[in-house]
C-alpha cells in the first residue's frame, strides 16, 4: 500500500474505532495496518475476501469485527471457520489479554493466518487447521464466535466438542435471523439478540449471544 493509501486507512480506523465506542491505541491501530497490508499481498492469490475495494476493508471487515468486541462475554475463545482471521485478528489486538484461537479446514488460509499472527505480533492469538468437528482439544473454550461460516443450528453443532458445558457462543448475522432462531436446538439459550451500528455499513448487522446449556 502507498503511505497516502495507508493514512487514509489509518484515519478510517481511528474514527470508526471511536464511533464504536472502542478507541484504538496507536500500537493497535499499526497492527491492523499490518494486517491490511497482508490481506492486500495475500488476496492476489489466495482470494482471501471477495470485496476488491480496499477502502471497504476497514469498515466491511476491521469495524464490523470491533462492533463485537464490547459485548463479548470474557474468556479464552475459538473463531470458528474464520477465514481470513475475522472477526478473530481484531478481536486479538483490541484484546491481548484475551486467548484466540484462529479455526479454519483450509490449509492455504491457515498458512495466511499463521503469517498474520507472527507478522502483527499477536502473542495471544494461534491457528488451528482442520474442521471444527474433528478436533478436541485439550482443553475446552469457554465461548465460540463465527462471522460467515453458517447458520445457527450448525455454527453450535460445530462448537459442541470445542466449548464447555455452559459456555458461549457469538454468531454474527446480517438481518434478524428469525427463521434459524426458531430451529436451534433444546440445548442452545439464546442469551440476547444485539442489533449493531457499523461506521461505514449500511447493511443490518446483529450479534445473537447464546450458551450451551450442561451438555458435554
């Protein structure tokens, strides 16, 4: 990116963070530019995100991910089918104190990802390639978060062997999701529906919060 490309960026940054009530140090403020850059280098071959107007990657991709951030319950958490690393790299860097782990079965986004990580210097953030319902860590997560990888009954589905009993989950959805809220199973609560404001958007955006009740 050129320099007037990148301070046009980071000033979209700073303004929109703000409007959202999250206001970026300037550290974090570098490493989301990093990460641009980077999805900039990598989309040339990997296809990384199908929007091609970089001016839209700030607030279609970097604020959207923030908009989440404050409603977040807290805890260790897994970003599951996160693609490029969204919601999941903003989260890490407006939250270092929050564990991150980066989930995605394709092999060429997880190295983009890995890259992602060391470049932006994300000590809390790791990546794990493979699907979500073959793998059972160690330790379970206390909450889950997707953006686009599919709908609610699956999104929990893919989180059950990932999430204690009880935890979280965070779906971000586009329109009121009436129709897959009425179909989730016994099993899932729906906490609260959150209608979100993104600075640049003019689509609908919702966060649906919702816990895994007592089941391994």
């Amino acid at each position: 990116m050129t320099a007037s490309r990148d301070s046009d960026l980071a000033a979209q940054l700073v303004a929109g963070s703000a409007e959202l009530g999250l206001p970026l140090p300037e550290s974090q403020c570098e490493q989301l530019l990093t990460y641009l850059a980077l999805l900039h280098k990598w989309n040339r071959v990997y296809n990384l995100t199908a929007i091609r107007q970089r001016a839209k990657w700030v607030s279609h991709h970097i604020l959207d991910s923030l908009a989440v951030v404050r409603h977040l319950p807290p805890g260790a958490m897994v970003d599951i089918g996160t693609g490029a690393g969204l919601p999941g790299i903003p989260v890490a860097i407006a939250q270092p104190e929050r564990s991150v782990v980066l989930l995605d079965s394709n092999h060429k986004k997880g190295a983009f990802l890995q890259q992602a990580a060391i470049e932006c210097g994300l000590r809390n953030c790791s990546v794990h390639v493979g699907r979500a319902e073959d793998w059972r860590p160690a330790t379970r997560f206390e909450g889950a978060i997707s953006r686009a990888f599919t709908d609610l009954t699956g999104f929990a589905e893919a989180a059950r062997g990932l999430v204690r009993p009880g935890g979280w989950l965070a779906a971000m959805k586009g329109v009121h999701p009436d129709e897959e809220l009425a179909l989730l199973p016994s099993w899932v609560e729906v906490d609260r529906v959150i209608p979100l404001e993104v600075p640049g958007m003019r689509a609908a955006r919702h966060l649906i919060l919702m816990n895994l009740r007592g089941t391994g």
